[in-house]
C-alpha cells in the first residue's frame, strides 16, 4: 500500500522538499506533504490549529488514514513534550468541535513531532557525516547531541559557504544516517518511531 495514506504538515519548503526528497531515496515513495499555516516561537497554539484546521479536515474527509505535524518547537518557553502533547489535545478537541470526526478515531490518527528547536535540528543530529561526504564543509565536524540548540547557526559556523535553507536542507538530509540521527536527537528519534508505527499499520 502506498505512503500516500500518510500525511505530512510542515512550516516551510525546507522542510518539504527535504523530507519527500529523502522518502523517495528510501521508498521510491512518498507521504503526502503540505504547508502548514507557518511558525514562530510568537506563534500561537490556538493560532496554528486555526490555521491548521481546514487542510485538517479536508485530508481526513478523503483518504489520508493519519496525519503528522511537525510545527518548529522553535524558542518556546515550555518543554517539548509539553508542546508536542498540549497542541495535540487541542488539535483533536478543534476537530471533534468543528466536524464529524470522533475523539478517539482521532487519537488514532493525529500526531505531533516537533523539532527541537527546527529542522536543521534534525539535520545536524548526522553532521559528522555530512561533513565528510558534502563539499560544503572543509573538515570533519565533532557530533554532538543538538537538540535545544540553533541547528542553522550550528551548520553555518562549520560551513565553508553561506547556509542557503532550500538548497542545501534537503541536500544534507538526504546524507543523514538515521539511526544515527536517531541516537543523537531525542524529537528526530520520537518523529521516525511515530512514522514506523504508522507506516506498518496503514501502509504495508
């Protein structure tokens, strides 16, 4: 059964590009994968699901079988899991009050993994590897664990060029080993587990 039963939400191109680019090179296929309303650590909870909600409840009414955001955690004064687990809630709760959607069909279905703190997160969580294999980089980086710090400004103090976020994201992430991603980033580990979960479940 093909990805396409997933779906994908995130803030920006970067991200888009990168993650549908890496599913192809891994799958020959990939989830569906749309812009969210955008992000910010200004950025509301209330004000995401508000301009999340529409794509929310078109997928579902056609065949996506579960979705997952991946909003930036971005400089948010509160815990990742605090985040990822209060806009989930009231993710859930704006969809059973806005459409015909059940709550616990939903909890099924509707899945928060953020970044901490962005995308880049992700990607530096294998820049060991990135740098040894990518022109971009004149020396092998140290690898160490990222989460919680500015992913681009790690990657622009090591680059040997300027950090260009739609060339070059999905360029290194299709690098990244993620099992060694995995080890190294607590929110990247949290987001490839949720997507193995569901990928068995709805798409095998």
């Amino acid at each position: 059964m093909s990805l396409q039963k997933l779906l994908i939400i995130v803030d920006g191109p970067t991200e888009e590009n990168a993650l549908r680019n890496r599913f192809l090179k891994d799958y020959n296929d990939s989830p569906k994968i749309r812009l969210g309303p955008g992000n910010g650590k200004d950025y509301s909870i209330g004000g995401y699901i508000k301009g999340i909600l529409p794509t929310l409840i078109f997928e579902l009414s056609l065949n996506s079988r579960a979705i997952i955001l991946i909003p930036d955690l971005e400089r948010r004064k509160m815990k990742i899991e605090n985040f990822r687990d209060n806009l989930r809630e009231k993710c859930i709760d704006a969809l059973v009050s806005n459409s015909k959607f059940k709550k616990e069909d939903l909890i099924e279905k509707i899945f928060i993994c953020p970044p901490n703190i962005m995308f880049e997160n992700w990607i530096v969580s294998d820049i060991k590897t990135i740098s040894i294999e990518c022109s971009e980089f004149d020396s092998e980086v140290k690898q160490e664990k990222f989460d919680g710090r500015h992913g681009t400004s790690i990657l622009e103090k090591n680059m040997n060029c300027k950090y260009k976020k739609t060339v070059h994201g999905s360029k290194f992430f299709k690098k990244t080993d993620f099992t060694i991603s995995s080890s190294n980033s607590d929110s990247f580990a949290y987001f490839l587990e949720r997507f193995a979960v569901l990928k068995a479940q709805f798409c095998d």
